[in-house]
C-alpha cells in the first residue's frame, strides 16, 4: 500500500476507534445506570422488607392480644352459660316444686272440706 492508502487506512481506523470508543463509554454508562438502578431499587427493596417484617411482627403482637382476650371472652361466655343454664334448671325446679305444693294445698282444701262436710252431717245424725 501506498502512503496515501496508509494515510487513509490509519484515518479510518482512527475514526473507527473512535466510534467504538463512543459506544463502549455509552454501553458503560448504560451499564453504570442500570447498576445504580438495581442498586437503588435493591435498598428501597431492602427498606421496604425490613419495615414490612416490623409490620408483620407487630401484627403478630396484636393478633395474640385479640386471641387472648378472645379466649378470655368465649371462657366468660361459656362459664356464663353454663350458669345460665343451672338457673334455669333450678327455675324450673323451683316452678315443679311451686306446683307440687298448690296441689299439696288444694288437697288439703279438699280433705279439710270433706272432713268439715263429715263432721257436720254426723252433728246432724247426733243432734
């Protein structure tokens, strides 16, 4: 090759580099953004997992409480039935007993009137 075609050659080659030397500094920088993308998002990642895992215990915490005092409640409620259900089985009791004695009474009315009928139709007899 002659000087000229060197001279040529060497221009090209130069402006060649050139252009490769800008598109490696551009694919650098589009690899230097997307790292600091990732990166960024990775710590707002990291943030974000460490204020929901405080969340969750938190919710965790609460969640126990209100099991405990729904356990609580329901002890309450069935230890309230149960003695709901004893007044009611002493009511009733009660009532069948109440019964019991006004029969007893009526009874007694009668046999008391009948004995009273008796004893006057014998005063009858004797008189």
């Amino acid at each position: 090759p002659s000087q000229a075609q060197l001279l040529k050659l060497g221009k090209a080659m130069a402006v060649r580099n050139a252009i490769l030397d800008q598109k490696r500094k551009a694919e650098e920088e589009v690899r230097e953004r997307l790292t600091e993308a990732y990166n960024t998002e990775k710590e707002r990642w990291e943030l974000m997992e460490k204020r929901r895992l405080r969340e969750l215990d938190r919710n965790k915490k609460d969640c126990r409480k209100i099991n405990l005092k729904f356990d609580s409640f329901m002890e309450i409620v069935g230890r309230t039935q149960r003695e709901y259900e004893q007044l009611e089985a002493d009511l009733s009791i009660v009532a069948d007993l109440r019964n019991l004695h006004a029969k007893c009474k009526q009874r007694f009315k009668m046999a008391r009137f009948k004995q009273t009928l008796e004893y006057q139709r014998q005063q009858k007899y004797l008189n």
